[in-house]
C-alpha cells in the first residue's frame, strides 16, 4: 500500500506586521527585565490580527472572542484556498478535512466553517482537533495520514490556524510577558494525497512525558485564555525533540547523517539551541526554523507548517532523500513524522 504524500504546503498571515519594539509599547512593558523578552527573541517582526490604531491591553472576552472568530475564518480559508490552488484541486475533490486550533473556540467548529466557505461536498469527513497546543497540527496531520492510509485514492486537507493575539492576558506574571513577545497569528494548510510527487510520510509517532502536564497549556480566569509556560519548557522541549527524533529514526534503521532535512517548530530561541546541540546538527539544519522564527514568531500549531513550506520551497531534495518533521505542545508532547522524497 503506498504511503500518502504531501502534495502542497500554503501559509497565510494577518496583513499587519508588527515590529518587536512596535509590540512592547503596544503591551505597555516598561520594566528592563519584560523588555528582554523581546530584544532577545531573535524575533524581527510578527504578524497578528489587531489594528495598530484601535488596540488596547485590556479587551473584553467578548472583544478577545470576536477578533478569534473574524481572524481564524478569513486566515484558514485564505490557506486552505492557496492549498488548493498549488494542488490543482477543486473542492469537490476533497474526501477529508483535519483542522486544529487552541487559542479560540467555535461551535460549529472550524471544519465546518471551512467546509461552507470552500463549497466542498455534503459528505466530506472531517475531524477538527482541538486543545492540543503548538503540536496539534502534526496529529492532524497523523489523522489525515490514517484516511488516507485506509482510502489511498482519497484527497485530504490539513488546515492549523491560530490568532495567538486573542490569548492577550495583561497581568504581572513573567510568563504572560514571555507568551506576549513570541507568539503570533497565523495559519498553514496542507495537502494529502495517496499518489504523487511529494515526500511520502513513511511513520508518524506520538510522544507524552505527562509528569510535564503542568508546564504548558492555557488557563482561563475569568473567562480569559491566559498562557501557562514554564521556564522549564525550554528544557522539555529540546529533550523531546531528542527523543522523538530517535524515536523515527529506529523506525527505519536511520542514523543522524541519513537525515537530509530536518524541519523543526520554531518553539524560541532557547529550545532550538538546546535542540541543536543534542540532535548534535550544524546550524544549517535549523535554518529554515529560525527564519520562521525570526520572520513571524512562533504561531503555536500552524508554525511547524511554516518551517515545511519554507524547505519544499526553498529546498531541491531528490529521490530517496529523508526528513524528520517534529511539534511540541503540551501534555508535554512531542508529536513527529518521518518523510521521505
């Protein structure tokens, strides 16, 4: 049975960028040490969904609720139409969708939001995976692999799409500062497919270090998302991303030299250090991570997307040639894909 393959990869950003000096007078950080958070990203600019002119610290849930609903919509239909564009399909030709997000909720879910809006067909699967942090776009991913692994003819659909922005918590904890200089809004969409030309994905794995559950995730005071991030998370982060990349390797009997291209969350400056040393890589294997990074901040689940558009982009891999795709998100949880071209 032939494994399925990525046909196409497509992002989509808020059309306001921000500058990290611009963010920090927006959030009203005056102190030294919160202002480090930001001159040390390694962040240059971020996207997000707010109007520059009109945004305040302290919006209202239903404020907070309703930039979620408007930014995820318009974000995750412009990605999953420029997926569909790269591939040459109509929406009709769709079998199954898997869409994710964790910094808002709809009811209907975003599936079926994006089912209405694309025209696809009455009978379309679907799963939306919700919850799921930073990570959740590779079990979508594993979901869709699943259809297809059981439908080979079958055509699926990954959207992750994420307005970090509507998680904006103004409160005196570091914690809250550090998720207000990182994170952004942003949606990736990927295409699936039982045949063609793109990397196959060969293995997937899931990895849970649950003594971790508390180190990352959202709390909701007052009905407001509020960011739980350890500073550990910097610690976890880089070690699963050790241990998964192990993990997919043992699947194939690979060592770290079989590996051409390795496409990494863009997690923070720190995880990615510490990821580089243990996987023992040269810098130019986190390349495409840190110009994620640097270029758009981290965009919880859809920026792992971002990192694989940019290497089918700007990369010429030839047949035979292997990747290792890796997520982080809470739970601790690292979720991982083997592919190969």
């Amino acid at each position: 049975m032939p494994y399925p393959r990525i046909a196409a990869v497509a992002t989509a950003t808020p059309t306001q960028c921000f500058t990290q000096a611009e963010l920090l007078r927006l959030a009203g950080y005056a102190d030294e040490r919160r202002r480090g958070f930001f001159e040390a990203s390694d962040i240059a600019g971020r996207h997000l969904y707010i109007d520059r002119d009109r945004f305040r610290p302290d919006e209202s849930v239903d404020e907070l609720n309703d930039r979620y609903r408007r930014g995820a919509l318009e974000l995750g239909e412009r990605a999953a139409r420029a997926v569909l564009a790269r591939t040459g399909w109509d929406p009709g030709e769709v079998d199954f969708i898997a869409t994710t997000t964790c910094t808002g909720r709809l009811t209907p879910s975003l599936d079926a939001h994006l089912i209405a809006r694309l025209g696809c067909r009455p009978d379309v699967q679907r799963v939306h995976v919700g919850d799921t942090g930073c990570a959740a776009a590779v079990v979508a991913l594993e979901q869709a692999w699943n259809h297809l692994r059981a439908f080979p003819a079958h055509k699926a659909i990954v959207l992750a799409v994420e307005i970090c922005s509507a998680a904006y918590f103004l409160d005196d904890r570091l914690e809250s500062a550090v998720a207000h200089a990182i994170f952004a809004d942003g949606a990736g969409a990927l295409a699936l497919a039982g045949d063609g030309v793109g990397p196959a994905v060969i293995a997937h794995r899931t990895l849970f270090r649950s003594e971790h559950l508390d180190a990352m995730g959202f709390e909701y005071p007052g009905g407001r998302p509020r960011v739980i991030l350890s500073k550990e998370v910097r610690r976890i982060g880089a070690g699963m991303m050790g241990e998964m990349a192990r993990v997919l390797m043992d699947a194939q009997g690979l060592k770290r030299d079989d590996v051409r291209h390795w496409i990494l969350h863009s997690a923070g400056r720190r995880v990615l250090d510490r990821a580089r040393v243990l996987l023992e890589l040269d810098e130019s294997a986190l390349a495409h991570a840190r110009a994620v990074l640097r270029e758009y901040g981290n965009m919880s689940s859809a920026t792992i997307l971002f990192a694989l558009e940019r290497t089918l982009r700007l990369e010429s891999p030839v047949p035979g040639e292997w990747g290792v795709l890796i997520g982080l998100g809470p739970g601790f949880a690292a979720e991982g894909a083997l592919l190969r071209w």
